[in-house]
C-alpha cells in the first residue's frame, strides 16, 4: 500500500516535471516533493535555504547552489512562484489555486486568503481600463488588532 501511495506520488512530480518540459532528475524530484507536501497555508513558502535544510533533514546530499539552480529552472518553467515578501529573502511556492498573501508586520508571518469579490473588482478595474486582467501581485500588510 504504501509503496503504492510512493509510486502515485512520484508518478505526479514526474507529470508535474514533464509537463513543464523538465527532465526529471533526482534533484528536481526531491525538491518538488518538499515544495508539494508541505503546501498548506502559512508552511506553504519557502527560502532556498529552507529548502536545503530540508533536504539535509531528509538525508539528500544535494548543495545549495543545486537548491537555487532548481528552483530558478522551476520559476522559469511556470511551476513555482518567487515571492520578495517585506523585509524577507525570496521565498517559493507551489503555483496552485489563486490566493492572496497578507503579512503580519510584527512577525513577518505569511497568511493566505481567497477572495472571488476582490478578484471580480480587480477584473473590473482593468476591463474600465479597456485591458484584460492576465495577473496580479497583492500583498496586504497587517498588524494584530
Ligand atoms: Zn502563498
């Protein structure tokens, strides 16, 4: 069963890679399995380094100048997206379902929301502008009321 479940899981980061018109190597593989399995909410953002450790936690000897080569090669393939956050390094994620990031200004941690009726007021904004809204960067900075 569990070998099962392994085979499904890697089977998918191989699509995943294929489909982005990537090789799937060792290192691709194992970084796009840290990347998918912890893409939940405020653990969903990673910075290289995050990655690295993660990988050396994992018992994969992979450098981080491989972690940085990887993850450029997955931003350029449309697979994940770099974030510049407030005061912090890049970090990565997974490009899944749209979502709107705010960040706490006192701990500089990453919440993230959905909102259809700020995305259809966006929509309108650009359509009375006489464009099509083909992307958009939000970030809302908060403080703890
Ligand atoms: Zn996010």
């Amino acid at each position: 069963m569990i070998i099962g479940w392994y085979n499904t899981y890697m089977n998918k980061q191989n699509k995943e890679l294929k489909k982005a018109g990537l090789k799937a190597t060792l290192p691709r593989i194992k970084i796009m399995e840290i990347l998918a399995s912890t893409a939940i909410q405020e653990e969903a953002h990673f910075s290289a380094e995050d990655i690295y450790k993660e990988l050396l936690n994992n018992g994969e000897n992979i450098g981080l100048a491989s972690v940085y080569r990887v993850l450029t090669q997955f931003e350029s393939a449309g697979m994940v997206k770099k974030h510049h956050f407030e005061g912090s390094h890049a970090v990565y994620e997974v490009i899944e379902e749209n979502h709107e990031h705010m960040v706490d200004v006192e701990t500089g941690k990453v919440l993230e929301f959905q909102d259809a009726a700020l995305i259809e007021k966006l929509n309108k904004v650009a359509n009375d502008a006489g464009y099509q809204l083909v992307d958009h960067n939000l970030v809302l900075h908060v403080k703890k009321i």
